[in-house]
C-alpha cells in the first residue's frame, strides 16, 4: 500500500528516548519518512530529547543512572510506564490516532496499557533484546520485573519488528508467533549518502589509501590492533580515520606516537549528523571490527550507500546484510588475526577495493535498505491493523 491508494493515516510515535545519538537517528529517520508518505505523525517523548543537541548523553537521566542505587534508578525507571500511560491516553483522546508505533525500552509497558485499554494496534520496534544487553554490559538489578516487562511488552503489541532476523528469533523463543513478527533492518537516507555530492579529498588524504572507522571507540574494536598492522606495513600513503570519539581514543594517540605514526593517524573527534557524508567520503576501506549479535548498525548502512569498500565481523546479524568478497570482506567473528590479515589483504588489492565498492553501492538500491522503504514497510503492517481492527474512534 502506498500513500497514492490509501488514506492519510494518524500515527502516534512513542519513544523513551533521552539521549540524541545513534538511537535519536532511527526515530528521526522513521518519522520524516512516514510524513513524506503523507501520513499525520504525533510523537509522544521526554521532553528533554528535543531541547537537546545531537551528541548528547541525555542529561539528568544518565547523572541519575551514575549517581543512583541501580535498583532505585530501575525502579524509577519502571514509574515512568504509569506516567507515560496518562501522558498517552491523553495523546489518544486528543489526537485520536488510527495507530501507535513505539519503540521498545526495557521496564516500559505504559504504551501497551494504553493502546489496550483505547483498542488501537500497536506497532513495537525492537532495536536490541534489552534484558539480555543490560545484563552483559551494563549489569540489571530487578532482573524479574525486568524479564517480565519485556516479554510482556513483545506479547502484547501487535505486530513486533526486530531490526535483524537474530532478534526476531529471541522474540519468537520469547512466545511472539512468527506471524506478528516483521523484520525491518535500519535504513539510510540515499539522497544524502550520495558519493557523487562528494568528490573534494583533503589536501593531506589526496592520493591516500585510508582506512576508516566510524563512530565512538571502545576496547572491544581492538583499534590498537588495526594501528600496529597498518603500521607494520611501512607504507606512506596510508592513513588511518577514526570518525568519532570514545574512551579509547587517548590511547590510540599515544600508540600513534610510540609506533611513529602519528602523522598517519586522524581523529575528528564528535561529527554532526549532516557532516557525516562528507567524512565518510574521505574513507577508502570502512571498518566494522565488532557489533553486538543482534544489531543492525547504521553506520554499515551509510558505508554502503557510500560505496565503501567494508571489512567487517563475520557474525550472523552482519551477514544478513554483507557476503563475503561480494559487498565486503569478513572475517572470523572474534579472531583478531584473521581481522589483521583481511585487513592487509583488501589494503593490498586495489581491484578488491573497486569491486567491494560497486557491489556496495548496488546493495542499498537491491535490497531496499532505504529509511523510505522500510516507512512503506510499516505503512502496510499499520493498515492492516487498522482494517482488521477497524477505524478507532476516541470520541465513542
């Protein structure tokens, strides 16, 4: 169904989201694209995410994560669902939306108690399964509260959209039937991701061989290993990229120093969103070294639509999006000398630097991996819903 042959449908947009980064992109995205189909998107969000600036780490919410008790910062955490519920029944009667799309945060179940009680379906973006990931990176205090409120959550909405096939069987073993699962990768915007918008090299890349990485370092990318490797090689004309910041960084300085690579090592430091394209541009080699397991990462989709030649970790969630020696090359998911050789061989080989690129550029086109696409995606999934339920009305 597209905008042309069906009505302008009413969508109210719930987020608990109150940091403006990668995740604030996702949303961002989503919405423009479903109002450029013509549909009335309302978004109900902590008001705080809109008064911030992108890169921002969302204020009083992490000063209270930091300082807090974890059980009381959790528990906390879990009170916003009922003043979130008000908040939206509110947004219902007022807005009276034909349906609610929501994108899933841990100890959240306010939007499914309202879209319930006011019978509007309820669509639930599924970015990461939150139990699982709070555990393994950031440590989980109520930990059955917080099993129940996730579960509870895939359950009860109507139709789930994992962002990767991984996800979507953590929700099917959850007890989500498969026919209310629909999985909907991260897109990117082609018209801006466009390499033809940027053909000016800097002066100090021109006529180099650069190797990129994009976003906030961490120790789990083992960048350090990538420097000692492009070091080793004793070649002038490479220089190695880091589009970001993160907790790492001033090591990898100071590796620089000691390996004498300083002169061929680059950091930007934070990059605004519309900047991006432009420093993807001056990346030859784009390096995805470590992903969580069920991640569909953004920036794998601005490589390809950059035309990047990608290395990247052969993990099942990668490899819906990426063939080895087609789009990109992989290698094996934890073996870091394998990374190292790969990374070595694709340096050395401009003809695999050319084609991974072309077949990049044709994957985002073949596979529809657009921000647009998956908007239609959704528009469809929504519109089914709505006639199978029947046109809400908040005034009966």
């Amino acid at each position: 169904m597209s905008n042309k042959n069906s009505k302008s449908m009413k969508i109210l947009y719930h987020h608990r989201v109150a940091s403006k980064d990668g995740q604030y992109v996702h949303i961002e995205e989503i919405v423009n694209a479903l109002r450029k189909l013509g549909h009335n998107v309302h978004i109900v969000a902590p008001k705080m995410t809109e008064q911030s600036s992108f890169g921002s780490n969302g204020g009083l919410v992490s000063k209270l994560k930091n300082y807090l008790p974890q059980m009381l910062y959790e528990s906390i955490e879990y009170s916003y669902s009922f003043w979130a519920f008000f908040k939206m029944l509110w947004s219902i009667w007022k807005f009276k939306p034909d349906v609610i799309y929501e994108r899933y945060n841990l100890f959240f179940t306010g939007g499914i108690w309202a879209a319930k009680l006011c019978k509007v379906p309820l669509l639930l973006e599924v970015n990461s399964p939150l139990y699982e990931e709070r555990i393994d990176y950031g440590g989980l205090s109520l930990r059955r509260l917080a099993r129940w409120s996730e579960y509870y959550a895939w359950r009860n909405a109507d139709v789930v959209l994992p962002v990767t096939q991984v996800l979507a069987e953590f929700i099917y073993v959850a007890g989500v039937p498969r026919d209310r699962i629909e999985v909907i990768p991260n897109g990117v915007d082609a018209a801006r991701f466009n390499p033809s918008l940027y053909s000016q090299r800097l002066p100090n890349l021109k006529d180099k061989c650069v190797v990129g990485f994009v976003g906030f370092c961490r120790e789990w990318h083992h960048l350090d290993k990538v420097m000692r490797s492009l070091a080793s090689l004793d070649r002038q004309d490479i220089v190695f990229l880091l589009v970001g910041d993160g907790p790492v960084l001033p090591s990898l300085n100071k590796l620089a120093d000691e390996l004498g690579f300083t002169g061929q090592f680059i950091s930007t430091g934070l990059v605004s969103r519309d900047k991006m394209p432009y420093w993807l541009s001056q990346i030859d080699i784009a390096l995805q070294p470590a992903v969580t397991p069920w991640a569909s990462p953004l920036k794998l989709l601005e490589y390809l639509a950059m035309g990047k030649a990608i290395l990247a970790d052969d993990s099942p969630n990668i490899r819906e999006l990426l063939a080895d020696e087609h789009n990109a090359l992989l290698f094996q998911s934890g073996n870091l000398e394998d990374m190292v050789d790969k990374l070595i061989k694709i340096i050395s080989s401009p003809e695999l630097v050319d084609k991974l690129s072309k077949s990049a550029l044709q994957t985002i086109e073949r596979r529809s991996l657009q921000w647009i696409g998956n908007a239609k995606v959704i528009e469809n999934l929504a519109a089914e819903r709505v006639m199978k339920r029947g046109q809400f009305d908040a005034s009966q």
